[in-house]
C-alpha cells in the first residue's frame, strides 16, 4: 500500500468520525430537552447565545439533581391486558 493510500484512508476515517461527533454534539440528552421545555433554552453548555451566570449554572445543577431523583423516584407499571 502506497503512502497515497494510506492517507486517503486516514481521511476518510477522519471524516466519518468527524461526521459521528458533529451529530452526537446536536443530540440532546432527555434532562436537557426536559431543561428547555421549563426555562425556554438549553443549558449554557449548547445555547452560547445566552449569557448566563453563575445563578444560572446553579439553576441547571439543580434541575439535573432533581430530574435524577425524580426518574429513580418514578415507576412505571405495564397495563395488565385484558384476557
């Protein structure tokens, strides 16, 4: 295998992972999504258009913590179908 074709095989590897991490930075995890729903934006970490303050991040602490503990908290139960 030349150096030409390694190189091209490295970009391409390159690339496709370049392709991986630019769609895994747009998906949002479940608490975030639940964040913006109640507060209209996304933590500070995605939504650079918003300035935000140390009160903000303590903001968004507390939402995971609680989002956390409410998930552990919650079950859910099947339906029981009729026979």
């Amino acid at each position: 295998m030349t150096e030409i074709e390694k190189t091209k095989q490295e970009i391409k590897m390159l690339q496709s992972k370049l392709e991986f991490l630019e769609e895994l930075e747009k998906t949002k995890s479940p608490v975030e999504e639940a964040f913006k729903r109640v507060y209209g934006t996304y933590p500070s970490s995605y939504d650079t258009s918003v300035f935000w303050t140390e009160s903000d991040e303590d903001t968004w602490i507390s939402f995971q913590k609680g989002y956390t503990s409410a998930k552990e908290d919650y079950k859910v139960e099947e339906p029981e179908e009729p026979e």
